[in-house]
C-alpha cells in the first residue's frame, strides 16, 4: 500500500497492511538542509523543501503544515516573535487587542493574500504536486478561540470570556469566517484533509460549557465546510482531559491527534475500549521524551506497547507523537517510530 492508502484506511476502520506512522515531524524539518527556524517559518518554499527531505530520511505516512501557532494571528497584525532555534510565539506583552473595545474593532484578511496563512497554503500546493499522490498531505488551521488568545493573551481572553463574553464573541465571529476560506483554500491547494486545533475543548485550560458556547458552534462551521469540500476532518487537541463527548456532539471528526485518554477514562486502556472504534486515534508518543530522553530501543517498545493498546479497534489507530515532535528533537527518533510500525504494527 502507499502512505495514503495506508492512512486512508485507518481513517476508515479498515485494516490497511500495517498501523500508519506520522510522528508530527513538521519545524523539526528545517534542520535537514540546515537553515534556522525562523527563515524555514516564513519561506513555503524552505518549508516544503525541508518537509520533502525529512520524509525521504524518516519516511512517515503523512504531512502535516503545522508551523507555529501564531501563523494566524500574524496576519492579522499581531506582533510575533521569531527566535532562530525555536517556534515562533505571539508577543502577547504588545497584544493585537489591548482593551475590551479592540474586540469590536477586529476586521476580517484574506487567507490567499497575506504573508503566513498564504504560505500554509502554498506549502499544501507543493506538497501535494510533489507526494501527493502517495502520501497523505494535512492542512492545519488553530481554532478561532485559539486564535484570539493570540491576539489578546490566554488570560486576559479568559477573563473577557467571563466578564465580556458579547465581545469575544463579536471577535470569534471575525475570525471563524476567515478560518472557513482558509481551511478552503488549503483543500483546494491539494490538501487531502484539514486537521482543526481545539486545544481549549480540554478540562486542563476551560469547561465544556465554556466551550461549547465559545467555540464550539464556530469550529463547527469550519468543520462542516471542510467535509462540504470534499476533504477529511481531523481535530488536534495536546491538552489533559480532552473533551471526545463534546467534539464529537459538534463536530463528528473521522480522528483525534491527541497526547491524552478522554476526560472520561481513566487510562489509554479505557480509551481505546470506549473511543477506539468511534474515533481514531492519532497519538500518543510523548514527544519530548521520544525525540529527546528516550534510546531508539525504549523508543520502540514505547510505541509497541501503543500499538497493542489499540490493536483491537478495527484498525483505527494511526502511531504519532501526541503533539508537534520537538523543533530540536532527534531525527533518529522519528526514524524508530517508523521502523516500530513496520515490525509491531503489521495487520496483514
């Protein structure tokens, strides 16, 4: 089978010919033609080079057009800082939205015109030209909650959500359109599916009813154009206590990239018997002790023992890192998952 063959049978609860790898390898990329992080974070063309080569090194099922996320708000106007060996980050001590007002005074960009989400764009068009016809090419969009806290800083939006909620609100309605024409212009460049990132559905940052009434109803909009267009639904969610019961009410992903069980189970045992055959797992490898702390040999029996944790969901199980594999990680790392996939994961 091909990458994308394997990974869309996954996605389909149906046994490909073993489990798909992807261990999330996306800035850590930019150390294989040996450029610095924030050139490689502001070039598509750097970007997609690197991403090429890293595939043909590790050999993973799936690219993933994570770059940081401050993408976004970037091109809004946010201030972001750009370190040379790291992710970027949003300058939240110079936020975009200084004062409850700045809520209102948000107005909509174009996605296909401007500097950053443009870039995601053209990384899913040279992508897909290049491998994708045998290798799953995933587009990447922060949820509009996420996105605001960009531009506002976490806890300030957190307060506002309490003591302003018709402010936040009137942003979120700014930024969820701008989000749907992104995630379409990703599909259109090629993109087989579009992962959204719903870091706040998780019990570790807010409530599921604060949730559900901030952004719930908005990634839904999103969620729903991303199917309408033709491609597959992924949520991305690295946050403890993850909400499956409330993502799933509103948004029906086909899978989960995520780093921890359901807020509703107690281990990943619990999981994979409650959620594996409802959703697919994309996880779980911790990613600073599998690319940093751990040898290619713990590195495998690690992902062995995912592996056989959900050997029994029809396989609906794709081996990840639960969130972005480490900027400076060790590529060698990336490789031992590969290779545990294709000694422990074969179905067939």
């Amino acid at each position: 089978m091909t990458s994308l063959e394997r990974i869309a049978a996954a996605l389909q609860y149906q046994k490909p010919d073993r489990v798909p790898v992807a261990p999330l390898v996306c800035g850590a990329s930019h150390r294989v033609l040996g450029t610095t992080y924030d050139k490689w974070s502001m070039d598509a063309d750097l970007a997609t080079r690197s991403l090429l080569a890293a595939h043909e090194i590790i050999g993973f099922d799936s690219f993933l057009t994570l770059v940081d996320l401050s993408v976004e708000a970037y091109d809004f106007g946010q201030d972001v800082i750009f370190p040379k060996t790291s992710t970027a980050y949003s300058n939240t001590n110079n936020p975009l939205i200084k004062t409850v007002e700045d809520y209102y005074k948000l107005k909509p960009v174009n996605p296909r015109e401007t500097k950053r989400m443009g870039m995601i764009i053209d990384m899913c068009a040279g992508l897909s030209k290049a491998r994708g016809k045998d290798t799953a090419v995933i587009g990447f969009v922060y949820g509009p909650l996420g996105v605001l806290s960009q531009l506002r800083g976490h806890e300030r939006m957190f307060m506002d959500c309490i003591r302003h909620p018709e402010a936040v609100l009137q942003a979120v309605e700014v930024l969820t359109e701008v989000l749907i024409d992104y995630a379409k212009a990703q599909i259109e460049a090629g993109a087989h599916a579009v992962c959204i990132d719903t870091l706040y559905a998780s019990g570790s940052i807010m409530s599921k009813k604060m949730w559900e009434k901030f952004e719930g109803p908005f990634a839904k909009r999103i969620a729903d154009v991303i199917r309408d267009s033709g491609a597959v639904l992924l949520l991305h969610n690295c946050g403890n206590k993850i909400y499956f019961d409330v993502q799933e009410k509103w948004l029906h992903p086909v899978a989960i990239s995520h780093a921890y069980p359901a807020d509703d189970c107690v281990d990943w045992d619990e999981h994979a018997r409650k959620w594996g055959k409802k959703i697919v797992t994309i996880g779980y490898s911790v990613p600073s002790d599998t690319a940093i702390m751990m040898s290619p040999e713990e590195i495998m029996e690690d992902c062995r023992k995912q592996i056989e944790t959900f050997k029994d969901c029809n396989g609906g199980f794709i081996l990840a890192t639960g969130c972005e594999f480490p900027p400076n990680g060790n590529l060698l790392s990336a490789i031992a998952m590969v290779k545990a996939a294709k000694k422990y994961g074969k179905y067939r």
